[in-house]
C-alpha cells in the first residue's frame, strides 16, 4: 500500500462533500457534451463516408467553448459554475434570459458529494477509496447518459474495462483470474440473453453498450459478482418498469435503458457485495 492516511471521519466526510460536488460539476459536463461530440463525429464520418462535405465549423470538446444556457447562449460566469450553491443562488434560472436550469445539474453534483463523503469515510484516503471513486463516478456518468440518450459510449465502458483489469492487481474486489474471468463472463453472459431473446421474439432487448458495461463490472468484481448483478439489476429493471407503465402510463413498447439497473446493482455490488451474497445465501434453499 502506497498511502493509507488516516483523519478524523468528519474531516473525511466534508472533504468527500466538497471534491464530490466539484467532480459532480464536471460529470455534467461529461453527460451532456460527450454525446454531442460522439454525435457530430458519427454525422461527419457519415458524410465522408458518402463522399459529402462535412462541416467541421465547430470543434467540441470536454473543455470548449464554455458552458452556455442553451436558450440564450450567455456564457455562464465563473461565480455560476459553483456547484449545487449557484443553483440555489439563481433560483434555478438563467441569469438573463430565466430560462428554467434543468435540476439535473444539482441533482449529480449532490449525488456525487455524497457518495464521495460515504467512500472517503468508509475507506479514508487510501488506494482502495481512489479505485470505488473512479468506478463510481464512471457509472453514474454511464448511468445517466444511458437515461437521456439511450447509448453507453465505448470511451468509458471500456476504459472501465482496462481500469478494471489493472485494479485486480491491488485485489480489493477480484484477483486478476476472477477479474479476467469475470470480463469474459459479463460480456457473454447478457450477449446470450440478447440472442436468445432475438431468437424468440426477433427483437433486440439489449445493446452492446451493456455487455460491455457488464464486462467492466465483471473485470471490477470479479465472476462470483455477475450473477448477483445480473439478478439485482433485472430485478431492479422489473419493478421500476413495471412501475413506469402501471403508474405512469409509459408505452410499453418504447426503448427503456437497461444501464442504469446494471450500474445501480454494479455499485451496490462493489459497496455491500459481501452482505448481499449473505442476503442471497439466507434466501436460496
Ligand atoms: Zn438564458
């Protein structure tokens, strides 16, 4: 072990509060500029592959042009890129044009502060805390991109994968064969149930997208974890569902993301893995 400091809980919760406010600022940037980038390359590759001129105006990336409102396109002020207080400062509203801000923004950095304040108290500052925060705010920003665009962007699930592969040196949650192992099996596994279920009813319930999240998290957690995922996050799937179209009356025949199950269960897999395996082994007969 490198560094495994150790400060009081309350220093290490208002520390997680703060740096996890500030990624959870970035990781909306991420969900909402790394589709648009993956779009506008997809169009010009597109074009070039249709022999039409592509339109290359405008370079996107994480870091350019600045964050704008996007009825009024004023550039937002430094002061309004405090994360969660310059929500509450605005009222949620644009400075000059009152255009209403998603809560979206507020929501992730609060998301993101919190859970950083649990893995830095629970785990302090240590190699282990570092490897469940970059694993952490990987699937939130996975979790919610798939909410709003429907896709899993290769860029973090796979780089999930590597990242996966190398942390089972450390062995916090899987040794390198489990990890291996659990790489191949999370792809396989969910590929199976799609073709099977394409057999059957000649539709595609699932994208790669998600056995490819699922190899990350089998490369995280090791084999033993994928049925556990799978079965909590189908379970999950199910119920939420269930309640969209039973409660609020959504079309059952519209697309519904299966990587926010898969990265809710992957977490709660990675945090209370152990208890849960216990929870199951009490159910099983
Ligand atoms: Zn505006």
């Amino acid at each position: 072990m490198i560094f495994d400091l150790n400060f009081p809980p309350t220093l290490l919760a208002m520390t997680g509060l703060l740096f996890g406010a500030v990624i959870g600022s970035f990781l909306n940037v991420v969900i909402i500029r790394l589709p648009e980038i993956l779009r506008s390359e997809w169009t010009n590759e597109a074009k070039l592959f249709l022999g039409m001129e592509s339109e290359n105006n405008q370079q996107l990336s994480l870091a350019s042009p600045r964050s704008r409102c996007p009825d009024c396109g004023t550039q937002l002020k430094a002061l309004h890129n405090i994360p969660i207080l310059s929500y509450c400062f605005l009222r949620g509203r644009c400075s000059n044009c009152r255009r209403l801000i998603s809560i979206q923004y507020p929501l992730i950095e609060l998301l993101s502060a919190f859970v950083t304040a649990y893995i830095l108290t629970v785990h302090g500052i240590s190699e282990k805390a570092l490897f469940s925060l970059i694993f952490t705010y990987s699937l939130i920003a996975l979790a919610v991109i798939d909410m709003r665009e429907k896709i899993l962007p290769d860029q973090i699930t796979l780089a999930l994968v590597w990242v996966g592969l190398i942390a089972s040196l450390w062995g916090y949650w899987s040794h390198p064969t489990s990890a291996i192992i659990g790489a191949s099996l999370g792809y396989l596994s969910l590929w199976s149930v799609m073709h099977i279920f394409k057999g059957f009813t000649g539709k595609e319930g699932m994208g790669y997208g998600d056995f490819k999240l699922n190899a990350a998290i089998g490369a995280w957690l090791g084999w033993q974890s994928v049925p556990t995922v799978i079965l909590v996050s189908s379970f999950l799937g199910a119920i939420i569902g269930l309640c969209a179209i039973v409660i609020f009356g959504r079309d059952r025949h519209s697309p519904f993301a299966f990587g926010p199950y898969l990265c809710l269960a992957g977490w709660v897999a990675m945090e209370w893995g152990d208890q849960l395996n216990y929870l199951f082994s009490y159910l099983s007969p």
